[in-house]
C-alpha cells in the first residue's frame, strides 16, 4: 500500500504477539516535542495523516486505523487528533494542530470547511465538553 512498515517477523494469533524488526530512531511524540515546525510537514496522504521530517517516517501502531471518508469520521479524527496532541505537546499543541488542519485544508480542498464546521460541532458536544463546576 505504499505505507513504510517494520518488517514483521513473528505473529501469534492466539498470544496476540507480534515480532517486529527493530526500527532505530525517535518516537512521533518525541519527535513533536524536539523538532521545529519548519521541520514539521503535516499533511494528509490517502487515508493517512502522515507526519514527515527530513528522514523516512515508519507507521507502526495501526491501532485506529480506518479509511475515514466521511465529514463525521474525519471530523472525530481530528478531534482526537487534537485532544492527544494537547495531552502529549501541551506548550505546542495549538501550533502543531494549526500544522495539522493546515494539511487538511490543502488535501480536501473545498470539502473542507464542511469538516472544520463538523470538527467544531463534534467539540461542543456533551460527552467532550470540559465540565466546570
């Protein structure tokens, strides 16, 4: 599929235990906290967000891995999107979720306020919405 992977080497089914090479380098978030946004490309590739630097970036956990068509879903991606990137990058979450939406706007053109619009609608709803008391 065109996607940079680690070799898999080992997979149980039943264990649930996959053996993968080993990939020398830094984790996103590490990378999120050290490099520059000049440095930093966010975009959209396929279905993917993609977040390259100068080097080759390898997709490891495709643990929310979908093929996210929809205004709703990419609306909840982004959302989610934001709220890991306020946990992990707290001093620079705005900044790099500005990168991200950025990205976006190129990749969908003009679907894209339809998304922002959802992305904003998605934040107010109750469930996600900070309680103050």
């Amino acid at each position: 599929m065109g996607v940079p992977t680690p070799f898999v080497l080992h997979v149980t089914p039943v264990d649930g235990v996959i053996v993968m090479q080993y990939l020398d380098g830094l984790a996103l978030s590490e990378l999120a906290s050290k490099a520059s946004l000049s440095e930093l490309l966010f975009r959209r590739r396929g279905d993917n967000l993609d977040i390259f630097v100068m080097e080759e970036v390898f997709m490891v956990d495709f643990g929310l891995a979908s093929s996210a068509s929809g205004v709703e879903q990419i609306g909840e991606d982004l959302y989610v999107l934001e709220m890991a990137l306020k946990s992990a990058h707290h001093v620079r979450s705005r900044e790099l979720f500005e990168s991200v939406l950025s990205g976006y706007g190129e990749r969908l053109g003009p679907t894209f306020p339809l998304v922002l619009k959802k992305f904003k609608e998605i934040s107010k709803r109750g469930r996600y919405v900070k309680r103050v008391s």
